[in-house]
C-alpha cells in the first residue's frame, strides 16, 4: 500500500489530471440532479459517499470532500459493515475515520447483517448494502448517493451478462443513475478506471484496504477480474475495458428505447383490474420479439410478481405461442414468483367461458360467439376465483 503523502488538495502546484477528472465526475453528477420535491427532508447533506475503505471509494471520497470543502455541496459518507471479515469493524472505523479527516460530514456506520439466500453470498451482501445505504440517505435528507464503480467494474458487468447469455438490459451495465430507491444511487465514476482510482488515493495520501472477496475464485466477478480481463487486455492490448463500457453504453441507448415502446404497447393493449391484467393475445403474437419479454415482464408486475427469470419469461411466451408452435405450448397454468398465475384463456367481455370454440379472433379463425384468447395474469391477492373460472383455452 502507499505510504503517506502530502495531500493533493493541499498542495501547491499543477493539480494531478487524474484527480481534477474525479472532482468533475462527482460534480458533473450533483449537478444533474432533480431539486427536491415540495415538503421534502431538509437534509443536512446533499449527498452520502458510500465508503467501504477500498481505493475505488476512498478516491470518491476525497473528490466529493473537495466539493465540499469548496462549499459547492455539502457531502458526507456512509460505510457499510457486512460482518463478513473478523476484521470487519476494525475495516469500517478506520474507512469512517479517513471519511472524517477529508471533512465529510455527517459520517454514519452502520452494521448490517448478511443472510444469503437463493442468489448467492454476493448478491445477499449487495442487497443489505443497498438497503442501508439507502436508509441513512432517508435519514439524513441526502438527495442521492455516491457509488464507486469503475470503468473496469463496469467491463466485468459486461462479460458477467454474456457469459449468462444475457440481454441488453444485463449488457447495458450500471446505469450512471440506478433505483428503485427513495434517493438515486449515482455512479460518477464509471468513466475512470481502477489505476485512476489508486492514483488519487495516492495524491491523496490515503491508505486503502483490498477486500479479500476480490481475490477468492470462488466469485465469478473475482475470477473474471484477476484472471479474464488481465488475459484479453493481455491478448488484445490495452482497451478491452474501455470497449466493453462502450458496448453497455450502446446497449444502455437500445434497452431504453426497447422499454419505452414495451411500456406504450403494454399500457396501450393490458386491461387491469386490482390484482388482475389481462392482455389479448391476438396483439401478443404480432409484437416483435424483441418487445414481447418486456410487455409480459411488466403485465407479471402490475400484478405483484417478483422480478422474473429467463426461463419464467420463457415460460409465458409458451403460452403466448400457439400449440402448432415448436415449444412446450400449453395453456397453463404457469406459476410465477410472489404468488402470481398466469394461464391463457377465452374472454367474452368481463365473463370467463373456457368453453368456446379454441380458435377466436387470434387470427386462427373463430367460432360463432367466440370470445377473444386472452392470457390472464393474477395476483396472489386476487385468487378467489380461479378455480371458479373454468378450463383453460387451447388455443
């Protein structure tokens, strides 16, 4: 680790290029933001820095405290403690201490307790992280909160995403402003990468702590960080991270503009009730396929359902599809997670008749009276009746 240095801000002479880059950043950032609404906290601060005392939040902290020292924001700091290291406490006083001595202020800790679930330990920690950081921005009044990844961390985003054979969405990466949260969660420093960050530290003065969860293979991300991306850069020269954080920029553009035309034909074709949507299916098997997964993502959500898998979204389109369709077909029921059904069915206005001719207006022809195919999505809340509803269509 460096040894202690003269402080960049307070020296005298030309100012390191590194660290006037990361003081724009955080500026840059605070400046985008939405003034609070009428009747909001008077907070004390007008940002947490979230610190865990490695050198990619130390050097967002030192940025953050120039502003603050300027008097341009007023900017404290928030370090996590997961209680995953025996030396974890000792870890979060001293990031909190380094957090203190740059003149952030307020300086919170907090200590979280980590229960991994079906996601694994990463996410488990990442999940109680997000939810204290975002409760001492609610208790403080802070409009946002600073995250400290980095253009390398964004890389490895990228090719974690197609390793899983992911989408644009996944490909897409961080966003530079993320929620779903009571305050954004603003990542300025995903155009720097992590030798930037220790040469701020350095300016800086600052010791940092390497987390040992970065060095342990048994993590995806650590394996793709200590050995993935060193092999290519070694293989195909030295801007294989800067190309991927250009490809989750492209596929950031795509993904917005695939959700925006999802949420227009959703809200244009969805019929909702509490607990109940339903979406014709005549309009289901002309939307392009690129739109599909997220109009029947969203129809899943309107009615309680927990963010869906490939294969639970899968699984819908299988219902969607006619049964001469290659795939599973079938008309359900299919379970989703938070307690939701969904099953395709014969509509005829607000009554349910599963009897009619299997063939309506879904372009397959349709039987005198018949109702439309419909495919119905409820809530665990609205249940009651749906053993009541009768057979499911076979369209």
């Amino acid at each position: 680790m460096p040894g202690p240095v003269t402080r960049q801000h307070g020296r005298r002479g030309p100012l390191d290029p590194v660290v006037a880059r990361a003081r724009r950043a955080i500026a840059t950032a605070l400046a985008a933001l939405d003034p609070p609404p009428p009747g909001d906290v008077d907070g004390t601060v007008d940002a947490l820095v979230a610190c865990s005392g490695g050198a990619d939040s130390l050097a967002l902290a030192a940025a953050a405290a120039h502003l603050a020292r300027r008097g341009d924001a007023r900017i404290g700091a928030v370090v996590v403690d997961h209680g995953l290291h025996p030396d974890s406490a000792d870890v979060a006083a001293r990031a909190a201490a380094q957090c203190t001595d740059l003149g952030l202020d307020p300086v919170v800790v907090d200590r979280v307790r980590v229960e991994p679930a079906g996601e694994g330990p990463e996410a488990a920690a990442r999940d109680a992280r997000y939810a204290a950081l975002d409760a001492a921005a609610r208790r403080t009044g802070a409009r946002a909160v600073l995250l400290a990844h980095t253009l390398d961390d964004q890389a490895e985003q990228v090719l974690l995403g197609l390793l899983r054979g992911s989408g644009t969405r996944s490909l897409a990466g961080m966003p530079p402003r993320r929620g779903p949260y009571h305050r954004p969660f603003l990542h300025p420093d995903l155009g720097l990468d992590r030798a930037a960050t220790e040469r701020v530290c350095t300016a800086e003065g600052l010791d940092w702590w390497n987390d040992p969860a970065n060095e342990d293979p048994a993590f995806t991300r650590s394996r793709i960080r200590r050995t993935v991306l060193p092999l290519l850069t070694d293989e195909l020269g030295p801007g294989v991270a800067a190309g991927l954080a250009r490809t989750a920029a492209i596929a950031a553009r795509d993904a917005d503009h695939l959700d925006a035309e999802a949420a227009a034909l959703f809200a244009r074709i969805a019929e909702r009730s509490p607990g109940r949507c339903v979406l014709p299916l005549a309009e289901l098997r002309v939307t392009p396929p690129a739109l599909l997964p997220r109009v029947l993502a969203a129809a899943a959500a309107a009615v309680g359902a927990d963010p869906l898998t490939r294969e639970r979204i899968g699984a819908l389109e299988n219902l969607v599809a006619p049964r001469s369709a290659t795939g599973p077909g079938g008309a359900g029921p299919v379970p989703l997670p938070g307690g939701v059904i969904a099953r395709r069915l014969r509509d005829r206005g607000d009554q349910i008749d599963d009897g009619a001719d299997a063939r309506g207006r879904d372009g397959a022809g349709a039987g005198a009276g018949a109702g439309r195919a419909v495919l119905e999505l409820r809530g665990a809340a609205n249940r009651a009746g749906l053993e009541a509803s009768g057979e499911p269509d076979r369209a």
